[in-house]
C-alpha cells in the first residue's frame, strides 16, 4: 500500500515530498528518534509542554531544523488546544513558541499562510496532523486533530477558509493525512461516537466499529478523510499516511501507549524563499 510519508534519509524526519509540485515546499514529520532528551521523552522530543527539558528540546529542534535546512528563526508554534481554530500567519508571527511554550500563537490547531520564509508547526503523540497545499498557488496550512478537533470540523474550517478568505477552489486544495493512531488502538465510548455520528453528512460508510461493553474503535483519519470529502475536496486529492503511532513504538511517541508520559513529534510545513 502507498505510504505518502518517506524515511528517505534521516531517522528523525518522514518527508512528505510536496517540492515535487512546488520546488519550495519543504514537508513532513519528525519521529521519536535521533534527539537528546532523556526517559520518558527518548530522544528527538519537540514537544516544550511536556516537562522535558527546555534547552533539549530547542537543541532538538534545531538538530530538525538543520536536517530540513530551514532556520528555526523562522519557526511558528501554537498552543494547541484540540479546538478548531484556524490562524492565518504573516511574518509578524515569525518566532512565537520556538524557546518558549508561553510564546506561542494562542489557542490555535491549525495554521496557514501564503508568506514565503516561515515554517509553520505543530505537535502530536497520536492525534492526526493534515496538511494542505493548493495547485499553483503559494499557500500552505497544517491542523492538528484529535477527536475533539475532528468532530469540531477543522478540516472543513481550513478548506472554508482558504475558499473564502483566499479565493481557493475547493478542486485545488490537496491534502496529506499522516501518521497518527490507528482504529487498530483507538477506543472510545459512546459519548465520543455521539459527537462523530453528529458531524458526518453521510453514514453509508461510518469511521468506528463497535467491539463491545460500550466502546468502538475509531479511525480518526477516515473520519477527517469523510469529512474533507464533504468540504469539497476530491477523493484523489487526498493522501493518507498507514502508520500508526501506537503501533510502531519504534517511530513514535504515542499517548495512549505510554500512559500519557511521553515526547511529542512535530508537524512542519513551509515556503522556502527563493
């Protein structure tokens, strides 16, 4: 089966090879390996919120943004809230959150920008990061989705945005679902299914199975795939990643799999300047 997302090089980063339809984009998603952070956060953990070390995960960040070749000057993070709040962001935005959690874009889990310079990023252990581009367009956006920001809609609220704000088409935008939990360690309760059942439009081909004694397992990328087909975007247009985070302990840090105590990947995206 196609995997969009490439170990091509370097243990620490899976590319997703968009410069292939814009020489300027540079996009993927760093694994758990080839850092300096000590247990639990072994070892290439970029994640500032989660009582690792400071100094090490800047000294992680800046060993990624030397093997991607994008100055971490240049970096955007948001506090991420598993909300669905998309923020547009220009080059008054360059720097927040790089040192500093408490620096960075506030409540937000979905960043784009049509600036060339900056790299937008996010972080995960499990939850779904999508990524966007538009054909022959410089624009970039990248979201983070848990459940709670699947069944909130950010993807659709990207692809409104982008159709309204930024004069996109909808058969335009492409998107990459990557690495994130599988339906294969995924279980949630009713209250969860609720909510799913609630935001799809079409329940012919539903994203959970149920398994018993009130839990279903959910697979979050089908449920953000469903849902970005019903924004608009076409079936071919959308890739999606086979990994699984909790699976492959080898690759990832994963929340559910370690209890909750672990590193966080990134996400990044962005326009190299010319």
């Amino acid at each position: 089966m196609y995997e969009p997302f490439q170990q091509i090089e370097h243990e620490e980063i899976l590319y997703l090879p968009w410069h292939v339809f814009n020489s300027k984009v540079v996009a993927g998603f760093t694994t758990k390996n080839g850092g300096y952070s000590k247990y639990p956060y072994e070892t290439l953990n970029t994640g500032l919120h989660v009582n690792d070390k400071p100094d090490t995960v800047v000294k992680n960040r800046e060993a990624v943004a030397k093997l991607i070749n994008f100055p971490i000057e240049n970096w955007v993070c948001a506090e991420q809230i598993h909300d669905h709040t998309i923020t547009k962001v220009t080059k008054k935005d360059i720097g927040k959150g790089i040192y500093s959690y408490s620096t960075s874009i506030d409540g937000t889990d979905g960043l784009y920008t049509t600036d060339a310079g900056i790299l937008l990023t996010l972080c995960y252990a499990d939850c779904v990061p999508i990524y966007f581009r538009a054909n022959n367009k410089d624009i970039i956006g990248v979201a983070h989705a848990g459940w709670k920001g699947s069944v909130k809609n950010i993807v659709g609220k990207m692809v409104q945005q982008w159709t309204e704000n930024e004069e996109v088409k909808r058969n335009d935008i492409y998107v990459a679902i990557g690495p994130s939990i599988g339906s294969c360690c995924y279980k949630v309760d009713e209250r969860v299914i609720k909510q799913v059942d609630a935001i799809l439009q079409n329940h012919d081909l539903l994203p959970y199975t149920f398994i018993g004694n009130g839990e279903y397992s959910l697979d979050l990328k089908q449920l953000n795939q469903q849902l970005l087909i019903e924004a608009g975007i076409l079936v071919d247009n959308i890739e999606v990643s086979n990994y699984c985070t909790s699976c492959q302990e080898e690759l990832f840090y994963s929340y559910r799999r370690d209890n909750g105590k672990t590193g966080r990947m990134m996400s990044f995206i962005g326009m190299k300047e010319v």
